[in-house]
C-alpha cells in the first residue's frame, strides 16, 4: 500500500499521521471486500506501507488517474476542517494494497515523507 501526501498544506505531524491512517484504513476496508485474495496476501504479509510526498492537489489527482488507469485501489482523502485546514481540503490519496511490481512504477519515482 503506498500513502501520497501534499507537501503544500500546512499541517502539523498529528495531524497528517492522522489523515495517512484514514487513507490506509479506507484502502484496507475497501479491499477486504473487493480485493479480498490481495488483502489477505497484504494482511499476512505485515501490511506494508509506504508514505511518499507529492507537491499539490494537481500532481495527487494526476496520478490517481494514473493508478485508476491500471485498475488500481485508490481512497482520496478529505478533511472535516475542523482544526487545521478548511473543510473539503484534499489532503492524501491511499493505493492499494497491490503488488510491488504494480505500485513500484508508479509511486515509485516520489520522494517518501
């Protein structure tokens, strides 16, 4: 499972653990009913996740349209607004879980947060 975050939001590091652990819960609900030979292979396996940065709500989308593409999980994630940032703010974007082979040229070029 691969995790992309905006590094253009100003969020605290509670805050942003908190928005990563919403996407990761979302993808993992999501393919325990959907992808259910995957998710157990992922659940065995240690549940692998890896958190990478991308620079703004246009590059996130783009590559979501890249992963869709592929036929791929993917769960954006919005925020309630009810601390930090203004509600509806597109904060991070879960993949997965899927195969290395699959994530790897995708999210594989993106510095990891």
């Amino acid at each position: 499972m691969v995790i992309a975050v905006r590094k253009d939001i100003d969020i605290g590091k509670g805050k942003m653990a908190a928005q990563v652990a919403h996407a990761a819960v979302a993808c993992a609900l999501r393919a325990s009913r959907e992808r259910k030979k995957l998710f157990r292979e992922w659940m065995s396996q240690g549940q692998k996740k890896i958190v990478i940065r991308v620079s703004d709500e246009r590059e996130l989308l783009d590559l979501k349209r890249r992963v869709d593409a592929e036929g791929m999980l993917t769960e954006t994630i919005t925020d309630a607004g009810l601390t930090q940032i203004p509600p509806g703010t597109l904060t991070c974007m879960g993949i997965g879980p899927d195969e290395s082979t699959r994530l790897d040229p995708l999210t594989g070029g993106y510095p990891l947060f």
